[in-house]
C-alpha cells in the first residue's frame, strides 16, 4: 500500500471517529432530554389524578346536596 493510501485512510478513519464522537454526544443529549420528558409526564400525570380527584370529591358532595 502507498503513503497516499494510507494517508487517504488515516483521513477516513479520523472522520468515521469524529462523527461517531458526535453521534455519541447527540444520543447522550437525546438520553437526556427524553428523562426530562419522562419526569415532567410523571408530574404531569399525578396532577391529573390529583384533579380527577378533587372533581369526583365535588360532584360527589353535589349528589348529596341535592340528594
């Protein structure tokens, strides 16, 4: 194999590592954001249960006033 080869190769390696290191960096933030979604879904959600609560407790005291 030639220096130019070589040379070329060393080049095309370099780059496939560099867009791997990206790549990597990316899905790490990707990671990150998906837990973040997660967490505020999880709030999110217990809040919800929370006013399904409230309006259950209401609607019930209504059917007692007017029972």
């Amino acid at each position: 194999m030639s220096l130019e080869l070589l040379s070329k190769l060393e080049t095309k390696i370099q780059t496939a590592v560099e867009t791997i290191e990206l790549l990597k960096m990316e899905l790490e933030e990707e990671k990150q954001s998906s837990r973040s979604l997660i967490e505020k879904n999880q709030h999110l959600q217990q809040e919800l249960t929370s006013w399904n609560e409230k309006v259950t407790g209401l609607v019930g005291l209504l059917n007692e006033e007017v029972s």
